[in-house]
C-alpha cells in the first residue's frame, strides 16, 4: 500500500562574518542588525511554512562555528557570541569551512537547500594558518584552487554569495567563483554600513524564501528584487495608481532626468515625482518609495506594503538591489536627484 507523505521545504543558512580588527567599529551595530536579519528569516519561514535552519560563523586568521544549523525560532541573540578580534583575514579558509560543513547534512527526506551568505569588510590575507600570507603565492596558490574547485562543483540547490568593500574585491570574489550576481557591495567606512550590508543580505534571503515557493533550489542572482512575485501578488497587496496619475516615457539615450522631463510637452520635473526603472545595481534608500508595473498593461501599483513586497518584511535603512529577470512586471524606483542619469531602454515613470 502506497502511503502519501509531505515533502517539505528545508532551508539551511549560512551566515559567515568578518570578526577581524577592522570590524571593531561595527561590533554592537552588528550584532542587533544580525538578530534583526534572523528575526527576518523567522517571520518569513512562519509564513511560507518553511523549516529555516541557520549556522553562524565568525573568522579573523581563525574560523570559528558559533551556531550549528539551529531552527531559527530557537536561535539566540548574537551578543555574547560574536566578538571582534586582532586577527588578520582568513576568507577563503572560512567560505570553504561554512559549505564543507553543510555538506554533511543528510538531505535524504525533504525538498533541501543551501543558502551560505559571507559579510567581509576586507580581503583574503591569512587562510591556512596563524600569520599573514599577504598574496605570497606558496601559501595562497592551494586556497584559489580549492575554492576556484568548489565552488564550480557547487550542486544546483547551492547558492553562495558575499558583500565586499569595493569594486576590486567584486573581481577577487569573482575570480573566487562567486557568481557576479552573488555579490553585493557594502560601505564598510559609514556608520550605517553594516546596517545597510544586513538590510540587502535580509532582502536577499527573503526572496530566496520567496522564490523557493516558485520553484527554485538555487540561484546565481540573489542581489535582485522582483523576480519572485506575481501579478496576483502585486494586484492583491498593493495599491493601482490611477491611471490619469502618472505617465511612462521610454528613453533612448543616457541623459540626466532633469532635461529628459522638460523636454517632454505636458511635464515639467519636480524633485520626487520621478521614477526611475531599475535595472543595474542602485542604493534604494530607507525614505524612498516604489512603483510595481506591469508590462503588458502598463497599470502601475504602489503603498506603504510595497518595499516589504519586494525586499522582505521589516527591513529597514538602505538596501543594495538590482532588477531581477521578471517577465510580468518592473520596479521603479523614487528619485530626488535633478541629474541623475537614465539609462537607454528603460522608461521613467512620473506621477502628474
């Protein structure tokens, strides 16, 4: 006799933070923002009916588990767990550890996948030991190839991403094996960078929950919004902007949005009623708002559930996204700049 059963959906997160010197400045700010982050994941999972599990790694020159793919309701604050040290940068040692690990979880029942997100405010300097190793190729040289390796050998239900300081620890990730899409860049010299860094990493898992009710195991475009809602979702929780409201102008050409607008007979720019599609990567800060439309009908919907809509409920501050691959709908995005340039194929949206 043939007995039906439940294949539920099992999340296993990996959270790998930075606790070398450089950290210091971040320490407290860190800690609440991270329990804010798992606090996310919770309220995510008990909505979709997800069993979320997460780990929590810290490293300087040395690689620390200090949380063992525990049930996020269960999880406890990071203060008294997470402690900046002295230490130098072992990062490759520490992305390896965290998705070696995970891969002794037994994966025979369920619907399992593996999300390892890594927080760096610097780059790679001390795996293999106690001292720095600064690039001496001996010592480095067996490191790239064992993440270069596994990371090329990760299964489809893997994702592995990282937020990096700059534009040239984007490269070195990349050259790491970090899918381009699977890296973000964080400030790691503001006050509220760690704040920020945290906001996108929440918004990320929330639509990698998300996009687990799609379908999806696994992706090589994290760092994107809107690629896991619907038509009915954004109808059903959003607000339709009338459609003598607004208008679309499609644009050809890099220009300023200033000019762009005046140049269009009927408009005329005001700071805040323009809004720009997103696309490439952009800062989306805490006091702006958005617009969902639609592309077949061009009917556009916003109100106060659309940032939870699109980057996850409760978070808070600025948020690095970019524009993920969706057939049905656009985001556009509030600007207050009078010369920001738009991008040729997109269109701006004005509330009249």
């Amino acid at each position: 006799m043939s007995v039906s059963k439940i294949q539920h959906k099992v999340n296993h997160v990996a959270l790998v933070v930075d606790c070398s010197g450089s950290m210091r400045p971040h320490q407290s700010q860190l800690i609440r923002v991270v329990d804010e982050f798992v606090a996310g994941l919770k309220a995510e999972s008990d909505s979709l009916g997800h069993e979320t599990r997460i780990s929590l790694y810290s490293f300087d020159h040395q690689v620390e588990n200090l949380v063992w793919d525990m049930d996020v309701k269960h999880l406890p604050s990071m203060r008294g767990l997470y402690q900046v040290n002295n230490g130098a940068t072992a990062l490759i040692e520490a992305s390896l550890k965290s998705l070696d690990d995970l891969g002794h979880i037994w994966e025979q029942y369920g619907e399992h996948s593996f999300l390892q997100i890594v927080v760096t405010d610097g780059e790679e300097n001390a795996s293999g030991g106690d001292r720095r190793h600064d690039g001496d190729p001996a010592i480095l040289g067996p490191w790239l190839d064992r993440i270069a390796a596994t990371m090329s050998g990760l299964p489809g239900h893997w994702t592995s991403a990282i937020l990096v300081p700059n534009s040239l620890a984007k490269r070195t990730a990349q050259n790491y094996g970090f899918p381009a899409g699977n890296i973000a860049i964080w400030d790691a010299d503001s006050q509220k960078g760690v704040e920020e860094a945290i906001g996108t990493v929440r918004a990320a898992a929330t639509s990698f929950l998300r996009g687990r009710e799609q379908g999806m195991r696994g992706t090589k475009n994290l760092f994107a919004v809107g690629q896991d809602i619907s038509v009915d979702e954004v109808r059903a929780s959003l607000e339709p902007v009338p459609a003598d409201k607004y208008r679309l102008l499609k644009v050809d050409k890099e220009i300023e949005i200033r000019p762009f607008v005046d140049s269009h007979p009927g408009v005329t720019y005001e700071r805040g009623a323009c809004y720009y599609q997103l696309g490439a990567r952009a800062q989306v800060q805490q006091n702006k708002e958005v617009i969902v439309v639609e592309k077949d009908t061009d009917r556009a919907y916003t109100g106060d559930a659309a940032r939870s809509l699109l980057f996850g409920t409760g978070v808070q501050g600025t948020v690095s996204v970019k524009a993920g691959n969706n057939p049905a709908l656009e985001v556009y995005v509030q600007s207050r700049s009078v010369n920001r340039k738009l991008k040729p194929k997109t269109r701006l949206l004005i509330m009249l």
